[in-house]
C-alpha cells in the first residue's frame, strides 16, 4: 500500500466529536484509513507503539450493535503505557458499509491490512462478540502477527453440538431474524426495537448502556447501508461460523496464541456447562466465568478485562 493511499483523514489532537458526529472521548485521535476496498475510521490512543513485547500495541475488536465506543471504559485504563487502536469494522461506526460479503475471511483481511497500513507487525488483541470470532481467526491464521488474545463472550472454536445448547435457544431467537431480509428494516427504522432487546435483555446490569448509549448504537444504523450490513454479517459470519463450529470444521486447527476466554455468567446465550473440547486443540488457553456480568463485558466490567488482559499480555512475550 502506497504511503498516500494510507490515511484519508487524521486528527493530531483529541476530538470534540462536532466533524463526524462521533461521541467525545478524552485523548482519543480520529483518523480515516484506505484499505483495498474499504475506508476504516480507526480510533488511536496512548503513548507511541513500541517495538517491544511489554509494550505491543493492543487492538480492540467491537461487537454487534456496538461500534468502537463499547470500548470507551477500556481504552483509558489500556492507554496509560500502550498504544490502543479501536476500529470500526466494516458495515459499522463511521468506516464504511460497502455491499457484498461480510463472511470472516473479508474482516479478517481487512484487520490484517489495517495493521500493514499502520507499520504494525505484531499486536495484541482483546475482541468481543463477533470480533473475538475474527480474533480467533487472526490467530489461527496469522499467529505471528498475534501476541496475546483475550476473547469476550466467544470461549473457542471446538464447541461440539450438546443437547443442553437446546437450553440456549430461547435466548438466540434473534439469529435466524437477523440473518433474514427482515433484519434492515427492524434495525435501521421506527423504534429499532431489535437493537434495544439486545442492548437491554442480554446485560444484567442496566445501567451499564444507559439511554446515550443506545442512541449512540441505534444513529449509525439508521443508515441504510449500516442495516443491510447487520443482516450481512449475521447472514455471512455469525451464522455460517456458528455452523461450522457446530460441525467441527476446526477440529485439526491448533490455537498457538496464549489466549484468555472470558464469559458472563449472566449472559443469556452462553453456557458454561457446554464450553469443554478445547483442551487438545490450544497450547494456552484458559477459559473464566465472571460472576454478576452478562454479554456486554467492556461496559459491564471493563475494569475486569482490563486486569485480565494486563496478565495476558505480560506473560504472552
């Protein structure tokens, strides 16, 4: 990628959020990055990316119906002593929401030369929802490029079929809705009730998104590209990767990357009980159940995944 084709657009200085319409965040710098098919708005923060281990750069992979500010708790705490870069994913935020495929390998290359664009060779990455599902695919992938991985909500990708998940499925309702030609329209119009069922329903904690929040989520998708992308993504990755999983499509992959798996108790579509059949497929991987929290970990308890992630990554070198 040529040097010009890199940044669009860049902030030396903290934002107001008056340009774009992004909510403010202290210390945080707003930039437009060129990918091959995609304009990234990416998020930056902290001092400058250092060459060493301690100090890799750390990458935050959002969720769905969030876009880079689910991480507006965590980006602080990580910021004091490393360079945090928060992306908006394709379809989501302020990058944009081009047609054709969402499936997994596009997001992962898009992420991959996000970090080629920005001079990054290796990262840490803590992702949340189906982002952790493209983290774990990163490192699966491209395990050099992955120092550490901390995974919200997602445990792994050797899930097997066990009929207790029948016990899940009145909390997955949404799946199929989502992934149908209905999904635009419930979640780009009127009172997009969808997105507020999920923001609410699936925290324990209500306050943790309160009504700012949901607005902020609820703009972006108003956008009718940004509807026709949440059916997308559901249709191409969270489905179709929810099946293959199911199906064992990762049964001969072997995870390398240190990894912590962190999981609400309180989260309505996850079951501890389901969550073993990982053991021969990772060198280091643990898995933790957080007690009081549901879907939505960097708000709920984002002083617990930072402190995870902190441990992780010291040891990950």
């Amino acid at each position: 990628m040529d040097e010009d084709d890199r940044t669009v657009s860049t902030s030396s200085t903290s934002t107001t959020g008056a340009h774009e319409g992004w909510p403010e965040l202290p210390g945080v710098q707003h930039r437009f990055v060129n990918l091959p098919g995609l304009r990234m708005h990416v998020v930056r923060a902290g001092p400058p990316a250092r060459a060493d281990a301690t100090h890799r750069p750390v990458v935050l992979l959002h969720g769905f119906p969030e876009h880079w500010w689910e991480w507006r708790h965590v980006i602080p705490r990580l910021a004091t002593d490393r360079t945090v870069i928060v992306p908006d994913l394709r379809g989501f935020g302020w990058s944009d929401a081009p047609g054709g495929s969402y499936r997994l390998a596009v997001h992962q290359a898009d992420v991959v030369a996000l970090l080629d664009a920005l001079g990054l060779d290796r990262v840490d990455l803590i992702a949340h929802d189906w982002g952790a599902i493209v983290a774990f695919g990163l490192a699966l992938d491209d395990p050099e490029r992955v120092g550490g991985l901390v995974s919200l909500i997602v445990p792994h990708l050797w899930m097997k079929f066990d009929i207790r998940l029948v016990r899940q499925m009145p909390g997955l309702w949404h799946l199929p809705v989502m992934a149908s030609p209905l999904a635009p329209r419930l979640v780009g119009r009127g009172r997009q009730r969808l997105v507020g069922h999920m923001l609410t329903t699936f925290t324990p904690k209500p306050g943790a998104i309160g009504p700012a929040e949901h607005e902020t989520y609820r703009e972006r998708l108003r956008d009718p590209a940004r509807a026709r992308a949440a059916r997308a993504l559901y249709r191409d990755l969270i489905l179709a990767e929810s099946l293959r999983i199911t199906r064992g499509v990762y049964g001969d992959r072997y995870l390398q990357v240190p990894t912590v798996s962190l999981l609400g108790a309180e989260d309505e579509i996850s079951d501890p009980e389901t969550l073993g059949g990982y053991e021969e497929h990772a060198a280091d991987l643990t898995l933790e159940v957080i007690e009081g929290a549901g879907h939505f970990l960097p708000e709920e308890v984002p002083d617990v995944v930072v402190a995870r992630a902190q441990v992780l990554f010291a040891r990950a070198v």
